[in-house]
C-alpha cells in the first residue's frame, strides 16, 4: 500500500497573532514584542510540534494609522533568525527579501550567514515590495511599475545563486603548511545586468548544506512566472480549495512549460484554524477574538486593500460593487482573494470584515481536530495543496491549540512526522541540494 501523501507545516509569525484584534485581548503577549526570547518561545513551540518552519514576513514602511490600530513590523528578520538559530537544532528559518531594495550581495551574505549559523536551516522568501512608501525610505519617490519590480527580482534571483557558487567551500584547506583557500577556485561572477553589476566572488564560503531554500509568494501572473521559474517552495493565499487547486494547475502547467525537467514547487497556502475539543468552543474563540475588532479600524484596512475610502459603507449592506480585477491597479494578490471571498460568501460589509479580520482572506477552518484534519486532508489529495502556512489567529494560544490537537491527529492518521529525521530545511521539505555550477577556474 502506498503511503500517503505527508503534510508540509510552516508557522508564519506575526505579531501576537494574525487576528487584527489579537493583541487587544487581556492575555496577548503584545508587552512581549521587543523582546527576542518571545519569538524564540514560539519557534520552540513550533520546533515541538516538528513543524518544517517558521517564517517572517517583512516590510519596509510603517504608517502611523497602521501603528496605532496593532503591531506592524518590529526586529529585522535575519537578526532574529539569527538568534532564532542559536536557540532550535532542526527547524526552519525563513524570511522575506526584498529585491526592490536590498542588493544581491548585501542579501547573499545576510542569508549565506543564517545558513552557516544553522547549518542549512536557512530560507529566503523574495518579495518585490507593494507600496510607495516603502520606496520612499530608500531614495525613490514611488516603486517601479510592476513588470521592472519583477524583471528586478528575476536578476536579483540570478546574481543571488551566482554568489553562492562564488565560493565554494571545498577550496577552504586550512593547511597550515600551506594555504587557506585554493585561489583559483573563488570566481569573480562578473554580472552586468539591467539592474545589478556585481563583480564577486562573495567573501564568504557557502554552507556544505547548499544554497537556501527559495521561497516566493506572489499571486499575479509575474509572481506566478517567477514562481514556477525559480521557487522550491511557495507562500499561496486561497481563500477555498477550489481556488487553491486553480493555483496549483496553473503553477504546475508553468512548470511543465519550461521544459527543463524541474520539479514543481511545493505549494503551501496559508491556513488560519481555530480549534477547540467541541466545535462550538472553536466558534467561540473566533467569536471572542471578533468582538475585539474595532470597525473603524477594520474598514481601514479594507480601504487600503481596496484602494477606496470605505468609512462610510453600510456596514449590514452586501459590498458594494468593486472593479474588475483587470481595472485594479493595487496589488493583484489580495484583491483576487477579497473578490473570490465576495463571490463564494455573498456577505454584508460586516461579515467580510470578520472574514478579513484573521489572516487577510486566506483560508479560515474552524472546528475539531478531526474537522480541521478531514479538511486539510481533502486539500492534500485533491492536489490543491503540499502543504500549510500556519497563521495562528493569536499567538501563542492558537499555536498550541493546532500543536496540541492537530497534530497528533495528522500524525494518527499517517499524514505527518513523529520525529524529525533531518536537521536542514531542505532535508525537512524532502528537497535535493542543487547542483553547483562548475565554474571554469581562472
């Protein structure tokens, strides 16, 4: 008998919870954000349940009306994983990039770092980046249009990996007789590009673990292009199943597309779950975290999604109409879900705040272990999904209730791991080491 298809798990941390409210709850750790032992708490948590992962998301810009509905953005993520490290053995650790700002080099190094520091649990998500104000804090005056932020990262990715082989570590001898470094085998890359020129070789050996794990997370068809080109491993929104199997056909024909032979990514979409013993007490702490959401600051955030003043819609009203994906000029990603919750929900403005509240619109599951589970299972073997990106609604609280209830569920019922048998990403994601290029010395 076949064994069956085995889930891939990813904690996404943020803040105390991806719930917009959660912070507000007497309970929550929002005291706690400034200091790293929090963080490593729940990586610790996570690492018990032998999650793959854990990610941080990024972002370059804070507002002021953002920072004062709830928690934004707090520590550098490579500085956090760097610690993270020192703290977990086998675990993952992953991070956004941005490619709209950071240099290859600077990022190759910053990565290449986390890699040695883990020994090969380290991972990069690249991002282009969304908003204008986040180029404000890096000498633009407004982000390149969406083809050259892609076209960017497609480079960026290039000079990235070019780095890595720069530099391999067999030439490092240590022969105290005689020299350090085999000379020759470090390679100036010599990149002149569209946006990047970069000379190299990286000042540092790669890890005997190889490259990081590539990561992306883009919705749009550039993002699903990049996606299919160069990512192992991807962030997905989907609101439903049917629109995580859209996702994962579309990825998948990209894929085959190429012709190269290479394998598909492994898709991962994001999962908000409230899990109780009962259904009715899982209901009750969604119930309990929506009552916390301020409306005025709900209908904010949608504006901004939306790209439209929202404060005055009627709150107990359907959604009014909103324009065609095609004629939105904002980020496609989560425009494309608010639509899709729209057409599957037919909710009042009310009721797609609450479905907007934890996770943005990405797949919510509320139930019993044995509900959730039965759940992901079908995702699972419809081939709509590899895997999860958890996105506990309050954290730690939510974390523990999906490590204490669902997991031995999946592990019941043959879909997940009883111990971990690697201590790398890669080992944990079942991916190979790519194969280095054979660099002609000079």
């Amino acid at each position: 008998m076949s064994q069956k298809k085995q889930v891939h798990l990813n904690l996404f941390i943020y803040g105390t919870g991806h719930h917009q409210a959660a912070w507000r709850a007497e309970e929550s750790a929002a005291e706690k954000l400034s200091e790293a032992q929090y963080y490593i708490n729940l990586a610790q948590i996570a690492e018990q349940g032998l999650l793959d992962a854990v990610f941080f998301a990024d972002g370059q810009a804070v507002s002021p009306e953002a920072a004062q509905a709830g928690p934004t953005w707090f520590f550098e993520p490579v500085t956090l994983l760097s610690a993270i490290s020192q703290c977990t053995r086998n675990i993952g650790l992953v991070c956004t990039i941005s490619a709209s700002f950071y240099s290859p080099f600077h990022a190759a190094r910053m990565l290449g770092s986390l890699q040695h520091l883990s020994q090969g649990r380290a991972g990069i998500n690249v991002a282009t980046s969304m908003w204008d104000t986040e180029a404000q804090n890096h000498s633009l005056t407004e982000l390149p249009a969406h083809a050259q932020r892609y076209a960017r990262a497609t480079e960026f990715i290039d000079v990235l990996r070019q780095l890595w082989e720069s530099y391999p570590h067999q030439a490092v001898q240590i022969d105290r007789a005689g020299d350090f470094t085999i000379a020759n085998q470090l390679q100036e890359i010599n990149h002149e590009g569209q946006h990047f020129s970069v000379r190299g070789p990286l000042n540092m050996p790669n890890s005997e673990h190889g490259e990081p794990v590539l990561f992306q997370a883009g919705s749009s068809p550039a993002g699903r292009e990049l996606a299919a080109t160069h990512a192992e491993a991807i962030y997905s929104v989907a609101a439903d199943q049917q629109m995580a199997a859209e996702f994962a056909q579309d990825i998948s024909e990209r894929t085959s597309a190429l012709g190269n032979q290479r394998s598909r990514a492994l898709i991962m979409p994001g999962l908000v779950t409230y899990v109780g013993r009962t259904l009715e007490e899982a209901k009750a702490k969604q119930r309990e975290l929506n009552e916390l959401l301020p409306v005025e600051d709900a209908l904010r955030q949608l504006g901004v999604f939306l790209q439209q003043d929202t404060s005055l819609w009627p709150l107990d009203e359907p959604v009014p109409a909103l324009p065609p994906l095609a004629e939105f000029t904002g980020p496609a990603g989560r425009y494309t879900t608010i639509l899709r919750l729209i057409e599957l929900h037919q909710p009042t403005v009310r009721e797609l705040l609450g479905l907007l509240a934890a996770g943005g619109g990405h797949c919510t599951m509320v139930g019993t272990p044995e509900m959730i589970v039965d759940e992901m299972e079908d995702w699972l073997d419809s081939g709509a999904a590899d895997g999860f990106n958890l996105m506990p609604p309050s954290l730690p609280g939510s974390l523990e209730d999906f490590i204490d209830l669902v997991i031995p569920e999946l592990q019941r019922r043959g879909r997940f791991r009883t111990r971990y048998e690697s201590t790398t990403l890669r080992g944990n994601l079942g991916l190979t080491v790519p194969q280095e290029t054979v660099l002609a010395p000079s």
